[in-house]
C-alpha cells in the first residue's frame, strides 16, 4: 500500500493529483449532461444517474494509478471495505457527483469530491464544479486555491500547469453582524432554519452541493450550518478545503471537528457547522 505523506508539501502534490481526477470525471459528467438523463431510485431513495456511474469509473481508475493499494470510500463504490478508517488509517473518499438532484434540475450546482482521509480528518481534498467551469483544492498546511478550469481541457491540466494559474483563497475574519450565511438548496431543514435565525444574518444563499464549503473558503461567506443528514462523502472535500483556508467545521458545540471513519454510524454524519475565520 502506497499511503501518501501527510507533509503538507507533498500533500499539495497529492490534491494536484487529485484535481486531475476530478477534472477527468467532470468531462465524463458533462457528455451526460448535454443530453436529456434518466435516473433511478438508489436503496435511500435518492437519484442515481448514468453520469454518476460514468465519473465512478473514471475516478476508481484514476484512484488505483495514482495511489495503488489505497483504499478508497466512494458513494457509488460496489463493494466499499468494511470499517474502512474506523481506526484513524489513510483512505480516499470519493462523491463522483454530489447534488445529483441539482444536475437532474440543470442548476449547474453539482461537483466532484475527492479528499484524502488519515486520523478521522480531511488531510487534502478538491471540489470540482464542471458546469461552472472552477477548481477548488486544499492541502492542510499548504494552503487552498481555487482556478478556473473548464472538463474539455486535457489531462494533466492541473499538476502540469503553471502554478499562476491558480489564485490563493482563504477565509475572511467573521464579521459582527451581517453575515453571509450558505444553506443548502434541496435540503433546508427546520433545525437549520432555528440556528440561522440565531445569528446576525445580512444575507442568505442557497446553494447545492458542496459548493457552499468552498464559497465560506473563498471569503464569499462566513458560515455553513448543516443540520439535516449528510454521509461523509458529501463533506469530506469540501471540509479539506475550507480548513486549508483557515476555516474550520465543527459539531454544534462548536469545538469537536466533525470527524471520519465513523463505521458503526454507517459513515453518517450528524449535525455540524462549517465557519470561516
């Protein structure tokens, strides 16, 4: 098994790597998305799509050459490994298209997640978001940046580009009153609603996928309150992300970080808050 090192330099290596990936699956995505698509009904009773199915392959190959022997957690992973990370070891998690209802609706709000898990915590990770054409990536300890980069461009056109073409991000101090505050889209809960309006909230979006981790990263919003359910896959990015911003996600008590590996709550997530500085 070919773990990779949680140095921070070489975890930017890896999110490089991981990015790569992601943009790769993304092109999958949208030869899909050009055309009207079906769904079915997964056990859970959420949509599953050829487009989900399409990016899996994509990243299980790209997984397995970059990181041979790494066990990987993925959404749509036939035969995910029992118990995987229960004992703090490195595996990858994978959510090859998160907000398939997003992209059933065409909203443009679904993306790519990949991160790299080692002692319950999101190490690195990249949240791809192919129909809006952005690249978001983080190393703990190295930072986080988000590019532009559109699914048509070859592969490779991440860890082989100019470092230039990537902008640093990172959290904006939090603000006394008039927050920014991100909600998820199809899945407003009245719990989440109660906190909210605890808070001096200026403005609230709504947004599907991940994409609200990396809109708090990118200082366009201060906090992202979850308290509907969520699996680890749908966080594990995005959290990577924003922590390599400076942020930070926490259980409601707002100092125990939400944590993975979690195999006796069947991977589940309880409720958590995503902050920015």
């Amino acid at each position: 098994m070919t773990s990779p090192s949680l140095d921070p330099a070489a975890l930017r290596g890896v999110a490089l790597t991981l990015a790569d990936i992601a943009v790769a699956a993304g092109a999958a995505i949208m030869r899909i998305y050009a055309a009207p698509v079906a769904s079915e009904a997964k056990a859970d009773g959420s949509p599953l799509t050829a487009a989900d199915l399409a990016a899996e392959a994509v990243i299980a190959a790209g997984l397995a050459r970059a990181f041979p022997g790494v066990p990987v957690m993925s959404e749509e992973g036939a035969a995910n490994p029992a118990r995987l990370g229960a004992a703090g070891e490195t595996f990858l998690l994978v959510d090859p298209l998160d907000g398939t209802k997003e992209f059933l609706s065409r909203t443009h709000e679904f993306t790519v997640n990949i991160a790299v898990i080692a002692g319950h915590r999101p190490r690195a990770g990249v949240v791809y978001a192919p129909a809006l054409g952005r690249l978001w990536l983080g190393a703990l300890g190295a930072g986080a940046a988000v590019r532009e980069i559109a699914p048509t461009e070859a592969p490779g056109a991440v860890s082989g580009a100019d470092p230039a073409g990537s902008r640093a991000i990172a959290v904006r101090p939090r603000p006394a009153a008039d927050l920014v505050a991100v909600a998820s889209r199809s899945h407003l809960d009245a719990e989440t609603q109660r906190f909210l309006e605890g808070l001096p909230v200026g403005e609230r979006r709504s947004i599907g996928s991940s994409l609200k981790f990396c809109l708090v990263a990118e200082a366009e919003a201060d906090v992202y309150p979850r308290f509907g359910p969520t699996m680890e896959w749908d966080t594990g990015a995005g959290q990577a992300v924003l922590e390599a911003a400076g942020g930070r996600v926490t259980l409601p008590d707002g100092t125990t970080p939400l944590g993975y590996g979690k195999a006796d709550a069947g991977y589940r997530n309880g409720a958590f808050i995503a902050w920015g500085g």
